[in-house]
C-alpha cells in the first residue's frame, strides 16, 4: 500500500467502507494513520473507522451467522486438548509434560496449515496413507475431532470453513470489502472473500523513488548507520514516519533498543523516538513475572518450589512483594546481610528465608506464611482451574503484590495482561476437568511464555517491525537490516507432522525454495511500495561468518555501495552525560579507614573504586555457588598454612621442623581436617554433599602436601609469624593490615609472604600506578627489621613457586635458581622501597583529601576486575574516557 493507495483507503473508511487488514498490528497501524489524517485536517472528532483484522472479522461474522451454541477455543484450551490428545498416545516424547506441551502446538500449527491450505485433507478418510509421525498426527486429529464434537466446541482454525457454509447460504446483502496489509492470500481466506461477495485488494502504489542497498563491515556498523540515519531524517523533518524492517527483532531487541537510544534520543521528548511493532513474553515483564515467582515461591512442601538466589534478589528488588517501602528496604538489607556473612545459597525456599534471620519484617513473615497455609489448605486435593483463577488475585493481594509503589501507564497495562492470562488459565475447566496446583502454576507460566505484550503505542516517529508484521505499514523511508544472502529470503524448515508432498503440493511455508522466493519477492516489493525512499543493508560479518548480499535485493536496487560516510559513528560518541569538570573533594575526617592495604590498592587501580568500597560501603555480588566458593577456597587454604606454621603444639616453625617431619602426608592430612571440622560452619555442611567436601578436603590435602615438599628444598628459614596483624599510620591514614606470613631468613632478615592461588606476578607492584599495593605497604611500614624481600607464593597444584622481589633469592631463599631466574635477575633493592614508600603516602594523601574521580589504571581490564560498573557507570560514560584520553598531553602540558 503505497500513497495513493493510502489515500484510497482513506477515502474508503471516510465514507463508512469495511476494511480487512491481515493482522491486528496492520489493523492498528490503518487506525493510527486515519485519526492522523482526521487531526491534520482541523477535525476534533469523528466516526471511528470500520476496519477488522482476519480473526476478528471471521469470529465476529461466526458468531453472528452461527446459533448451534459451540464453544470457541482459545489457543491455550485448544492447546490444553491437543496435549491431552498427544499424552493418551503413550508416545515416549509425550510422557513429559514439556515436550507433550511442544508437541501440542506443532500439531496445533499443523493443524492450522491443514485448515488454511488443503481443507479437504481434513477429511480423516483422505489421510488413511499418511505414515510414521504424520500418522501420528492424523490419528490425534481424529481424536480431536471427536473430542470436539462430544464437548461442543470447535477450533478458531475450523471457522473460515464453516464461515464459507453459512456465508452460502445467507442472503443477506452484504458490503463490499477492501483487503488491506495481505502479503498473500490463502485459499481459504480466498474462499471466504468469495462467499462474502464483493471484495478488492489495494493496489501497490508506484514502487519507492529512491533505492539503496548499503553493505556494511560488520552487524553493530549497519546498525548505527540505521539508527543514524533515522536520527538525521528526524532533524530533517520532525514529522517524517520511518519504518525499520528487522528480521531478529526479538534476539537483537536489547542491541537495537541501546543504538537506538544511543544515536536518536531527543531532549525534547520524555520517550524514546521509536517502538517495537512485536512486543515481548509476558513472562518476561516485571510485573507478571514477579506474580508467577510469588506463586511458585509459595508452594510449599510435598511440591516445594525453590527460586535461585538471583531470582529472589531481583523479585526483592523490584518492590513488588513488599506492602511499604520500609519493608522492601529491610528485604533488600536481608540479602545483602545474607552474602556478608557467607550465607548465601544457590536456592531458598520461603521456610529457609523466613527462618534465616529474626530481622526480616515480621509483618511481611506473617503475610507470606499465612498465604503458604492458604495455599497449602486449598492444593490438598485438586481444584476446578476456574478457582484456581479466582484462588490467585486473593493470594497475591495478602501478599502484597504488586507492592507499594504507584504503577506506571505500561505497568497498568501489564497488570490488565495478567488478570487475561489468569483467566486464560482458568478456562482450561472447559473439559470438566480439576487440576492440581502445579498444573494450573505450568500452565499458568506457558500461557505468560506464549502471550506477547507491547505497551500501548505513544505513535513514535520509527516503528521497527519484522517484515511480515510490517504488512500494513506505511512510512516516509524505510530502512531494512540484514538483507544477505543467507537471510533474505527467509528460509525455514518443512512442518514434521505433515507428509512433505502435501506441503509441496499446498504450497505451505518453506515447503520449496522456490515459495520462500516468491513470498520474500511479495514482501520486498511491497515495502518498495511502502514508502517513498527505501534503504537496504547487510553486513559482511555475520555471527562470525562471512557474509554475501542478497541476490533478491539486488534484483531491486542494485550491487550494494559503502555506507555513506555521513552514518558512520563519530569516533567519540557524543556523550550522554554533559561533562562538568568537578574539583570539589569531600576529606576522609576519621583517620581509620576500614579495608586494610586494599584501600590502596584501590587508590592507585581507581580513586573512585577506594571511595565506594571504603566510604561508601559498595560491594560486589557474587552468584551462590553449588560447590565452595573461589574466596572460601582461599580462606580454607589460608587457614590451613596458617595452623602448618603457627607452632606447636599443633604445627610447626621452621625449615629444619618440615624436614624432620617422620609422615608429611599424615601430618598435613591432619591439620587439614582440624581446619575443616573449625572452618566449615553448619550451614555450609547442611547444603553441600558430605562426599563433596570429603573430596575438597582431600583436594587441598594433596595441594598443601606439594607445597610443602616445594618449602622444603629452600635455605633455611623460620617462621616470625602468620596471620599477622598490624595498625599502620601513612601520612595520617590509620589502617589495619593482616598479613600472610613473615619468614626470618638464614641473613636475619625477613621475607614478607602473601600466599596466592591464582595468577599474579610482580610486576603488579610497578610504579607509577601499581595495580597491588599490600606487600610493598606492608614491607614499608609495618615491619621492624631489616627486609630481605618480599614474594608471592604461588600455592597452584602442579606450578609451585616464589614470584617477587628478593635482596639475595639464591642464597637465602631458594638454591637451585639459576641466573635466568626473574628472582636473581631483579633483586630487591633500596631504591624500590624508597619509591615504593613515597608512592603508598602520596595514595594515602589522596584518599584522605577525598579524591574520587572515576579514573581507571588500565581501561578496560581494571574495570573488569571490578564490581562496581553500575555505581560508577563506566560503560556508559565510555565516551568521556575517551576524550579524556585524547586531551591528556594537554592537561599534563597544563599542570
Ligand atoms: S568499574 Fe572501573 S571505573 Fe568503575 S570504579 Fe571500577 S575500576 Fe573504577
């Protein structure tokens, strides 16, 4: 439908005609475009135009023609019937209820061809040759069929056709039709246009003026010149209509919406400039979403349902289970008490949460464990789904859902979605049947997972739509991503419960290549019609793989052309903060700083991460694991070298002391289970499999046992102290400091240990901005005695070793290093600790007077190793790096 066509239909719903669109989403997009027109022309009010999507036009023709009292399906009833059908079969992919569920919409789907295609194939006679899984399915349409017929209801798939019967044999006069947005019409909807009587189709408009096929180096490249260009035709004229065809709206929406946001937000507008025409699972909106967790955290014990920890996080979070904002400040206060003590657990049941801590508000304990009784009371015996569905907003109300915060417009609307879902739910009754609570819960979840909601569109200026959804649209420019080779034509495989030769001969989607050609064609002429100037463009790198343009497309438009130059992105986006240079700088007043040498550590990697973690009390929040955590690995291991070498009565304190060790495997496997019977509190004992910590019991036996046999091939030494701690004042910081261990050397001096498991090396303590600050710190100013050195010891199971800095390492340390060695080739010397010293004062100077600006050592890979994106928003003030970057010689020529 092109401009004239447009005005045509125009013309036609002005003067009270009847149009018929192919989808609601063409049939919503047709409205849209007809109040605009009525507005522009001055009007203030008016008849609102008579224009159905198919199905509404068929059922609402149905229902006025049919008085036999059937019941009409809906998708999840008939899905519900088919899964019943699917399940009698005894077939194995049946027995469980996810692929029976599959099954029930591929022979729903199948279904639907059937009816739309080769109606005569309904016929169950006329399949009597079909074989394997397509006899399959022809034996469950037979049941189908008969479950129909003894419960009086029929399939929304089976009106068409006895739409045309009733059609026939009415004589009522009826008004012509006008066909809007069908890329192809299928014989059945041919039929019925028939049995109707007078109907047309739009004629295509001329074909776009102006065509391009762009080729891009890669997907993000193509699709900033996308959004780029959308942005420029906006500034062209502010009232321009653009439309973005996407084949992978749905996988690619997150990347779209951010380069979206990224290249055409406006300071004019409160939302953003575009909207997607497809909208997204209910299950997948805040608001249902968190309705189903409630519920499923609600079941309790036989079928207790646990949510994973991050589930309970976000469901906290979103305010949308507590009454107050008092009480979702103290659940969100829980969680994160819960990771600071080590509590944490991959699964919580609501017995296991409420029972964790006396702190959580009482009110919202006895709220939700007065809804378990409830719902506990009610799920002893099966229930009919209808009160299942009246059970559920009850349940949800004395909870607390959907919380205390006033709801948004979109929010209303998804709570609006809900309540139709649960009633989709409820009407599962249809057959007579009670179902138990898990039941309506899976089908209650599948009903959110296939129901797509899109809130009500604000009419922005780019509509970004699939190209079937695009039927029906018109625009000023259309731009379409991803036209190669490999995707446009649309390829797709053959349905599996239909024999193939009755899908070649139907003409079915995907059935030849030859189809998927012609329809793509239909398509791509259409949105050349759509639209004075149309835009096509591919990348050459595609997932990875070389990409090819497509042949179809340049049929159209012609070889593809470099992007213009003009849609390339700046090298420096224009950032979406505006940068303000803020001196201003809050001293640390206290002197003690919580943290230890971490503190400065984090100075010197970025003062603003030294200022969250230390002022501001920012975490990071690791995932629950299953097994052991990394950091409790390491506190069991440092526990273990410590109880080793603290001395008897238990360990022991020297070189001379290892050696003489009569059952070095039978001492440490001792000292190991000691650690662990201590360490290894009950809560940790009650979710771990004793046979699991049995075997990291005997995994850190094998690992400290190495270690010791690496320790005892060095000079001689004894142990000054483990676990040692020490309050250390730099430049009028106090800190306390714990360290690992201190080794008095054969020299007398001392060797400073930090023991390590991961990979660390040295060169982590260089100047000017060392990435690791605790043992230069510790050597600097904690430590009375003359410093022989100060080494990692790298406790990692077949690749034992030192790694630091040592004043003499061959002689005092380790005898067999050669000269090769990083240990003899850079000794430890004065000069180090001297400017090692003054750095550690002038990061202590710093934190103290409160610098804090986000100013990574090493962008990106310090930031990696950090937590705390989402406080300082890094990624997103990527570009401000970057300028800064740019301009730093300025500002040191400055300085
Ligand atoms: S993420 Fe990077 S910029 Fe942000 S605080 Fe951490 S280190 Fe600094």
């Amino acid at each position: 439908m092109g401009t004239k066509s447009a005005a045509d239909i125009d013309a036609w719903l002005r003067d009270g005609g009847l149009v018929v669109t192919a989808s609601d989403r063409a049939a919503r997009a047709l409205g849209t475009a007809f109040n605009r027109s009525r507005l522009a022309e001055g009007l203030t009010a008016w008849p609102a135009p008579h224009i159905l999507d198919w199905k509404s036009f068929v059922r609402s023709t149905w229902e006025n023609l049919s008085y036999d009292g059937r019941l009409l399906l809906n998708p999840a009833q008939e899905q519900a019937l088919w899964a019943r059908i699917a399940g009698e079969s005894q077939h194995m992919a049946t027995l469980l209820e996810g692929p029976r569920h599959r099954l029930a919409s591929l022979a729903m789907e199948a279904h639907s061809l059937l009816a739309a295609y080769v109606p005569r194939l309904l016929r169950s006679s006329a399949r009597a040759a079909w074989q394997q899984d397509a006899a399959a399915f022809s034996g469950w349409l037979i049941a189908f069929d008969e479950a129909c017929r003894a419960g009086t209801l029929i399939s929304p798939n089976r009106l068409p056709l006895e739409l045309i019967q009733l059609l026939t044999t009415d004589q009522t006069t009826r008004p012509p039709l006008v066909l809007a947005g069908f890329d192809r019409i299928l014989p059945v909807q041919r039929s019925l246009f028939d049995a109707w009587g007078t109907w047309s189709e739009t004629a295509a408009s001329n074909a776009a003026g102006a065509v391009h096929y762009y080729e891009a180096s890669d997907t993000k490249t193509e699709l900033t010149a996308c959004a780029l260009w959308c942005s420029r035709q906006l500034a062209a004229n502010p009232q321009a209509r653009l439309l973005v065809i996407t084949q992978d709206a749905s996988k690619r929406r997150g990347e779209i919406e951010r380069a979206f946001l990224k290249h055409t937000s406006s300071h004019d507008s409160a939302s953003p400039l575009f909207e997607f025409s497809l909208g997204i699972p209910l299950s997948q909106v805040a608001l249902p979403q968190a309705a189903h967790m409630l519920l499923r955290w609600l079941t309790g014990p036989p079928g207790e349902q646990k949510l994973a920890e991050q589930e309970l996080d976000w469901l906290i979070s979103t305010g949308h289970a507590a009454a107050s904002q008092q009480e979702s400040l103290a659940l969100q206060a829980r969680m994160r008490a819960l990771r600071r003590r080590g509590q944490e657990r991959t699964h919580w049941s609501f017995a296991d949460f409420a029972g964790s801590s006396n702190s959580l508000p009482r009110a919202w304990v006895e709220r939700m464990a007065q809804a378990q009784r409830h719902l506990d009371g009610f799920a002893r015996r099966p229930q009919r789904p209808i009160d299942w569905a009246e059970f559920v907003p009850k349940l949800l109300e004395a909870v607390g859902w959907p919380g205390y915060r006033p709801l948004s417009s979109a929010e209303y609307q998804a709570l609006h979605r809900w309540g139709q879902a649960v009633e989709a739910a409820g009407s599962l009754g249809f057959d007579g049947r009670r179902i138990p609570w898990q039941e309506f819960l899976s089908a209650l979840r599948r009903i959110l997972d296939e129901t797509l909601f899109a809130p009500e569109s604000h009419d922005a200026p780019i509509q970004i739509a699939g190209p079937a959804e695009s039927a029906g649209l018109t625009a000023d420019a259309v731009w379409f991503l991803g036209a190669n080779e490999d995707t446009w034509p649309a390829g797709g495989s053959m349905h599996p419960l239909l024999p193939f030769e009755v899908q070649r001969e139907a003409g079915m989607p995907h059935a030849t290549p030859l189809l998927d050609l012609e329809l793509a064609r239909t398509m791509t002429m259409r949105l050349l019609a759509a639209a004075p100037e149309v835009h096509f463009s591919y990348s050459r790198q595609c997932q990875g793989s070389e990409a090819r343009p497509s042949r179809l497309i340049v049929e159209f438009a012609g070889s593809p052309e470099p992007l213009p130059s003009e849609l390339y992105a700046p090298a420096a986006q224009r950032p979406l903060t505006v940068l303000v240079e803020d001196a201003s700088r809050v001293p640390f007043q206290l002197g003690e700083a919580a943290g230890g040498a971490s503190i400065l550590t984090y100075q010197s990697q970025c003062p603003f991460k030294a200022f969250a973690t230390a002022r501001l009390d920012a975490k990071g929040w690791e995932p629950a694991e299953a097994g052991l955590t990394a950091a409790q690995r390491g506190q069991l291991l440092h526990a273990v070298l410590h109880s080793i070498w603290a001395g008897p009565p238990n360990g022991i304190r020297s070189l001379s002391e290892l050696q003489d060790l009569a059952d070095l495997g039978c001492f440490v496997t001792e000292r190991v289970r000691c650690v662990f019977a201590g360490e290894i509190s009950g809560g940790l004992r009650e979710r771990m499999p004793r046979r699991y910590l049995e075997l990291e019991e005997l995994r850190l036996t094998r690992l400290v046992t190495e270690w010791l046999e690496y320790e005892a091939a060095r000079q001689p030494f004894t142990v000054a102290d483990t676990e040692v701690d020490s309050t250390v004042a730099i430049a009028g910081l106090t800190l306390k400091l714990r360290l690992d261990r201190v080794d008095r050397l054969n020299d007398d001096s001392l060797l400073v240990i930090d023991y390590k498991s991961g990979d660390v090396s040295p060169s982590s303590w260089d100047l000017p901005r060392p990435d690791d600050v605790q043992l230069p710190l510790y050597a600097g100013f904690a430590l009375s005695g003359v410093l022989g050195g100060l080494v990692f010891a790298k406790v990692r199971a077949g690749n034992h070793a030192f790694a630091g800095k040592v004043g003499d390492a061959k002689a005092t340390l380790l005898g067999d290093l050669t000269g090769n060695s990083a240990l003899v080739k850079s000794p430890l010397t004065a000069e180090q600790l001297i400017d090692w010293r003054s750095c550690i004062e002038q990061l202590a100077k710093d934190f103290l007077a409160g610098r804090a600006e986000v100013d990574p050592r090493d962008y990106p890979t310090t930031c990696e190793r950090c937590d705390l994106q989402t406080l300082c928003r890094m990624q997103e003030n990527e570009a401000l790096l970057v300028c800064a970057d740019d301009t730093e010689g300025e500002v040191v020529a400055d300085e």
